[in-house]
C-alpha cells in the first residue's frame, strides 16, 4: 500500500512516499481504508522532532487527523461495523475520565503512525463513527481540531447561551469555536491580522472583530466589547505574544483555555492578576472519545459543517504542509487519499 513516512533522520526533506504491506486485523481491531486527511500545526512539528522523545521513532507515518471506511473487522469487534465510516481518535486510548501520562502520549502521528497510509489497523475503542452529512474532507477535520474546540468550551468551559467569547485567529480551532460558541447561544469575538479574514467570519456569525495589527492593546477593547467586565472564556492560540492582551480581556473568574503557542511557548506574565482576579488557566491538549462522539452529535444535530480552505492529492503532502506553514488558510487544508 502507499504511504508517506518519515525515514532515516527527523526533517522535512526525509518525509518521503513508500510502500509498506497492508494490515489485517487481530481480534479487537479493525482495518480501515482511509479516505481523507487534515492538516494541523503539530504536522509541521513532528517531522523536525518537535516533541522529542515523544515524536516516536522511524519510520513513521505522519499527520493525526483522518477518516475511513471500515473494511474487514477482527474477533469480537462491537463498537462498529464493516461499512460504517469512522474517525481514527487522536489519542486512541483516552476514553473518557481524567487523563493520565498513558492516555496523553500514545497519540496517533507521533509517536504511532498516523493517516497518510491507504489502510490503517487500530483497535476498535480507537475510533468513531462521523455525521453523515460531512464530506471524507470535512468529516477528516474533526478528531484535533474540532474537538480541542469543544474541550475547551464544552467539557471543560461548560459555555452557557450569553457566554461571552473570545476567539483568537481563524484557524481550525479557533474556526470550530466559533462554531461551537455560535451554536451555544454565546456571543464571540475574533482577532485576526486580516481583515479578509475578520469579514469572513463576520459572515460565520462573529458578533464582533478586531484587527490585532491595527490594534496592538485589543485586550482592553475586547474587554469594553464586553461590556466593561470582560469576556468569560478565552480560547488561547498564541502564547507567548497573547496571554498578555487575553488576561486584560477576561472577567474575573473567567477562563482562559491554552490551547496553542503559535507565537511562542515561553511566558512572562504577572501572577497577580491571575490570583487575585480568580482566573482559570486551562490547558488543553485535544479531548477523550466520550467527549468526540458527544461533539458528533452536536454537529449532526445541528448540521454544522467545518470550513475547508483547499483539498490536495494523496501525493501532494509537502506542498500541503508548505501551503499550512505559509499561514494563508483560512479553516482546514485537507488530502484526498488514492482510495478517496
């Protein structure tokens, strides 16, 4: 079967097409053949080790997000059936309940090989069954970035209708937000250092927006945007450059949830505030299988569908990558595989 892998030393220019055997399913497992593929910001990582020790070693098929069509089952498979269409689960061994370092670190794409493979075995608690009315594409965005988004809003940031939110940029996650923020009843902010991008989500429902160029101190305006005290949720992409402006955007008692650390990963914060206003500072890292198949529901429920910025072949990889390191989507950027 085709896949892409990683081979011989940790760097982009050694992410190359092979061959490997196809699998077969043991007991408990089951074989899909994989249709579609998602991009995300951790892809960009894993082939230069990013992660260290927790990358995995090689070879190793990259990319974490995709769906597929279950093909044949092994011995005593329950959870599902041959035919059913299925999103292999970023962290296949987290169910539900309180994460621990088993459940956190076995995640598919680094350390264990990810989608970018005609077929993939996995065991059966590994996977969920997706809405039926997504395409392979938008079906292939749910299992990182989409849940991330409602781990922070929904599990964890229990969002209420009059929430107020503040979405940072107008990647997957922070696309899923608002989304999921909208479908809640909440009113949501967006920054962006595009206004193309800012009209867009105006057009996806975004109550308010603000230009972070143009406006460097948007804390306090997204504070005044919401009426003086502050929004009640943050869903903090940037790090490093951002926590700042987002600790003078949020209430007191507000949460803020840390999801990524695009403009960098050090902090140099005043604690103060933290403690004295009583804000929660949430880190977040994807979400369970209880928390995907609540999310599948929602998103069938209420016909939502996740925003695809451009599709490329199976063969396509790196220029895919390249296109996502540019920073010029605005949603998802997804691969169609050969069986798509």
């Amino acid at each position: 079967m085709k896949v892409w892998e990683i081979r011989d030393d940790w760097s982009m220019e050694h992410l190359v097409p092979g061959e490997r055997a196809k699998p077969a399913p043991g007991p408990g497992q089951v074989l899909l053949r994989m249709k579609a593929a998602s991009l995300n910001f951790r892809d960009l990582v894993v082939p230069k080790r990013g992660y260290g020790a927790l990358t995995g070693t090689l070879p190793l098929i990259p990319i974490s997000d995709g769906v597929g069509i279950v093909e044949a089952v092994g011995e005593g498979v329950r959870r599902v059936a041959v035919g059913d269409r299925v999103c292999p689960l970023f962290m296949p061994h987290f169910h539900g309940g309180e994460p621990n370092a088993e459940r956190l670190t076995r995640t598919l794409g680094g350390p264990i090989d990810g989608v970018m493979a005609e077929w993939m075995v996995l065991d059966e608690g590994g996977v969920s069954r997706v809405p039926g009315h997504l395409t392979d594409e938008q079906a292939a965005t749910l299992p990182c970035a989409a849940l991330t988004a409602w781990t922070a809003l929904v599990t964890c940031g229990a969002i209420k209708a009059g929430d107020r939110v503040l979405v940072q940029g107008t990647g997957g996650v922070s696309l899923f937000a608002l989304q999921f923020a909208r479908m809640a009843g909440a009113h949501v902010i967006v920054t962006s250092s595009s206004d193309e991008k800012l009209e867009r989500v105006k057009a996806m429902g975004a109550d308010a927006v603000v230009n972070y160029r143009s406006v460097p101190e948007w804390g306090k305006i997204v504070r005044e945007m919401a009426g003086g005290e502050g929004v009640d949720h943050v869903v903090e992409v940037g790090g490093e450059q951002t926590l700042n402006q987002s600790l003078r955007a949020i209430r007191i008692g507000g949460t803020i949830s840390l999801i990524g650390v695009l403009s960098g990963g050090s902090l140099d914060v005043k604690l103060g505030p933290i403690v004295t206003r009583h804000v929660r500072l949430q880190g977040i890292t994807v979400g369970h299988r209880d928390g995907f198949e609540a999310m599948a529901r929602a998103i069938g429920q209420h016909g939502l569908l996740p925003v695809v910025d451009r599709v490329f072949e199976f063969g396509e990889l790196r220029e895919a990558l390249a296109y996502l390191a540019s920073g010029r989507h605005f949603g998802k950027i997804c691969l169609r595989h050969p069986q798509g």
